[in-house]
C-alpha cells in the first residue's frame, strides 16, 4: 500500500482536544450509568454547525458496532439523523428501518411505537444518539413539535434507554424547555463551543495552538511563513472564527493545493488561495487574512473582529407549548 499524502491524511484525520474528549467521557459515563440508573441518564449536546458534534457522536458510534448473534442483531449504540420534517410515524419508521425491521413502514403510529420499544430492548440497544434534533422545531412555523417530543418521552421511559440528542444551540434546550418531563430525563447538557482567542487570555490562545499543531501532526503539512507563530495563528483564528470545521476546511484544501505545487509546508500565498476557494463564500464578511498587502502585522476590522454567527440563537422564545392530549400523541 502506497504511503499517504498530505492530502489524504488531511481528509482522513480526526483532530481530538481537550472539549472534544470531556464530552465523549461525558457520554460514556451516561452510557454506562444507565445500565444500573433507576432512571435513564440522557444528554443534550449542542453546539454552532461545525463546531464538531457529529464528528464526536459519529466517532463514539464507531466502537460498538453491531453484532450479529445466534439470537439475533445487537446494536449497543444505535445512531440516527432526525428525518425532516419529522412526524411521530415518520420518526418510528426512519427508526425501525434503521434497525433492520424489513416490514418497517407498516402499521399505524400506535403499532409502529410498540414495535419500535420492542426492537429496541431486544436489539439491547444501550443507548440511542438522535442526530439534528433540531428539526422536532417546524421550519415553517418555527413551534415546537409537542406531538413528536411527548412521543420520544414516552419512548425513553417505556424501554429505559438512555438518548443523547444533538442539534444546533439553542434549539435543543429551546425543545426540552418546551416539555417538562421530557426536561428532566435529560439531567446533562453540554454544548460543544468554538476556540476562543482572547488577548487578555493566555490560556485560549494556547489551547488554539495546541489543536493547530495536533492538525498539522494528523495533515503531515506543517505551517511555515515568515511570520511569527502568534501572528499566524492569530490570522488562522480570524479566518476560521475558531470552528473547527472552518479550520479543517481551510488546512485540508491548504494540503491539496501545496501537494499540487510539490510544497511540504503551507505557506501564506497557499492559505490565502485556501481562504478564497473553501471559506470567503461562508463567512462573507471576512477579509482575507493570509494576503501580502497586511505585511507583518494583521488587523482586523473592528466590527467584525473573532465575532462566530450571530442571529437566530439570540431571538427570545416567550411563548408557551401547548402540550398534547393522550389522542394527539398517537397521531403521525
């Protein structure tokens, strides 16, 4: 097998960091604690898009995979994307399906949750990490929906399963919020923050440093200009806001280009062509940082400096959930 390059490495690396690790340990220790917990031990993980929380859900996933036995398929961590838009049948049905159930479609919303809860407990399914929980809020009419997360709560209390459900922040707190008892299930919420880079800071600063030099370890492809290395991370971190996946994006095209030119370092000119072809169409109010005309030193504009997304995540959430009738929830 040929050795890899740069480029792959980059595509293939999976950067860990401290905030990375404690929520990962954070689940194992509700994935375990559940097993002899009266009560399921379920969690809440948000986070900005691209701040990693799939990535960290996806990689824990990957070490219990399932198991094909005498008795049957067992699936000890169970992992699903929410389908949109989401329904009580249109949720059982992505579930079962999911499960391997080949008649999953059939039945009526009440058959398919008994069937759901069923499978579950005889797959042994030890916990259960339901993706982009953000959709049980109806785009359209940006409510909650009370139907779906009634369901989910009777499911969690019926099969004794612990879920860990992952979404964009504040969207997910908005939809526990919204049910009281659906709230208390969850007892751990963590969100998954971008870096941070504070002057007055020290130590933000070198966690940043410390995830950029295990990125260029996994990549292969160190950083290298004549700048010193605080003014070039300093300029990485404005590029990227601190979301890794802007980082990642923005050094994995950087390896592509430098390969292409048989470079074995990045250099500002490859970053600069980085920054225009994965990030500036994103973050649309970004200055190209890695570009000659800054000299030595960069300054950022003012108004925009290390400022992450704004918007949606700051908009107050006064109005009440109406909960739902027993009848209610056994609607699709």
């Amino acid at each position: 097998m040929s050795e890899l390059t740069a480029f792959e490495k980059a595509n293939r690396a999976l950067i860990s960091y401290p905030n990375f690790e404690r929520v990962k340990n954070l689940i194992g220790i509700s994935h375990r604690l559940s097993k002899d917990a009266s009560e399921p031990q379920c969690i809440a993980l948000e986070g900005q898009t691209g701040t990693g929380k799939t990535t960290l859900v996806r990689d824990y996933a990957r070490a219990f995979l399932r198991i094909e036995t005498p008795n049957g398929t067992e699936i000890p961590v169970f992992y699903m994307e929410t389908p949109s838009p989401v329904t009580i049948k249109g949720m059982a049905i992505s579930m079962l399906a999911r499960l391997g159930d080949p008649a999953a479609a059939k039945g009526t919303s009440s058959t398919l949750s008994d069937r759901l809860a069923y499978l579950l407990v005889q797959c042994k399914v030890q916990l259960v990490i339901l993706d982009d929980f953000h959709h049980l809020i109806d785009s359209d009419t940006d409510r909650v929906l009370s139907t779906v997360s009634d369901w989910l709560k009777v499911l969690i209390k019926e099969t004794g399963i612990p879920f860990l459900v992952v979404g964009i922040e504040g969207k997910v707190e908005r939809i526990l919020q919204a049910n009281g008892q659906l709230s208390r299930l969850f007892a751990y919420r963590e969100t998954l923050e971008p870096f941070a880079w504070d002057e007055s800071n020290e130590t933000t600063k070198q966690v940043f440093a410390m995830f950029i030099n295990t990125a260029e370890e996994s990549i292969g492809m160190p950083l290298q200009t004549h700048l010193k290395r605080s003014e070039l991370l300093h300029r990485v971190y404005y590029a990227t806001d601190g979301v890794v996946a802007n980082m990642m994006n923005l050094l994995r095209h950087g390896a592509f280009l430098a390969s292409n030119k048989d470079q074995t370092t990045l250099d500002l000119i490859t970053l600069a062509e980085a920054f225009d072809t994965r990030l500036s169409k994103h973050l649309r109010y970004k200055v190209n940082p890695f570009e000659d005309r800054w000299g030595k030193t960069f300054v950022a504009p003012e108004d925009k400096l290390f400022n992450p997304v704004e918007g949606a995540n700051n908009r107050s959430r006064r109005r009440k959930e109406r909960l739902p009738t027993s009848g209610e929830v056994l609607k699709g």
